[in-house]
C-alpha cells in the first residue's frame, strides 16, 4: 500500500506542495490508515488545511478509498518517515 500512495502524492501533489517550498513525507500507510507530514514552509502554515482537503486527501483515497488520513505538520520528521520526490 505504501508504494501506491507514494506514486499517486509523487506524481502531482508533491511539485505542487514543492512549489510552495514544503515537503510531503509518509509516515505510515495501510488499506486502512494513512499517516502523512508536511514539513518545510508547510509547518504550521494556515494553508496545510486546504492542502490536506484539496490535494492529499483526493490522491489518498483515489489509491485507498476507504483509509482514515491522518495529516501532520512541523520541522521535526518522524522517524522512518519516507520523503517523497
């Protein structure tokens, strides 16, 4: 399942969270659970909202339609947390 949520963020939402100068990294990912993190400009910007709702949450369930997404922010990536490109 990670691999599928890791392509679907890699080939559109991430230039886009880039462009703004933040990071999409995967935490966890399972059929049932998804755990994403945004870090760089995204930490704690009043936008990650919108981000979360218009662009990860449609690419997530688009791959695993029924997983719960749990969207995280901050500088500090958990670790084994995997960066996508």
């Amino acid at each position: 399942m990670t691999t599928a949520i890791e392509r679907a963020l890699s080939e559109f939402v991430s230039a886009l969270v880039k462009a703004d100068g933040g990071e999409i990294y995967v935490v966890s990912a399972t059929a049932d659970d998804v755990h994403l993190h945004l870090t760089g400009t995204c930490a704690g910007c009043p936008g990650a909202t919108m981000t979360r709702e218009r662009l990860l949450e449609p690419a997530v369930h688009g791959v695993a339609p029924k997983a719960t997404l749990k969207v995280t922010t901050g500088w500090r990536v958990p670790d084994g947390a995997t960066k996508i490109d």
